[in-house]
C-alpha cells in the first residue's frame, strides 16, 4: 500500500462518520495565519527546518481534509 492510498482510505471511513458535518470543516483562522507565513517563509529562503517540517504537517493534514471532504460529498450524492 502506498502512502497516497493509506490517505485515501482513511478518508474514506472519516467521511462516513457524519457526511453533512465533514463537507462544512474548515481550517482555524490561526492555523490558516500560520501556514501563510510559514509558505511566505519559504519563499523568501528564511525557514528554519522546524518550521519546514510543521509546514509539511499542516500540509498533510491539508491534504487528508479534502480528500476525505470529497468523499464525504460523493456519498451525500450517491
């Protein structure tokens, strides 16, 4: 099993637990601030390995959010 495949399947059983509420999940306005100015960080060449890594985490999440919203809206549709 890949990575990319344990991220799907994960978001497959999160989506199921309750559709309606997964498709309304948003970020924190604090964690959206902080990944902006870690992303600007990198940018300009100024971020430290630390905050590469918490980067690389928010992004992950980032990434098993939508995945499991979009299967929470296929099954909505199904």
């Amino acid at each position: 099993m890949t990575v990319a495949e344990a991220f799907e399947d994960i978001a497959e059983v999160l989506a199921k637990m309750n559709p309606s509420q997964i498709i309304d999940l948003h970020a924190p306005k604090s964690m959206v601030k902080r990944v902006e100015e870690l992303i600007y960080k990198k940018k300009d060449g100024k971020i430290s390995a630390e905050e590469s890594i918490e980067l690389e985490r928010y992004l992950t999440l980032d990434l098993l959010i939508n995945l499991t919203k979009a299967r929470a809206k296929r099954l909505l549709n199904a």
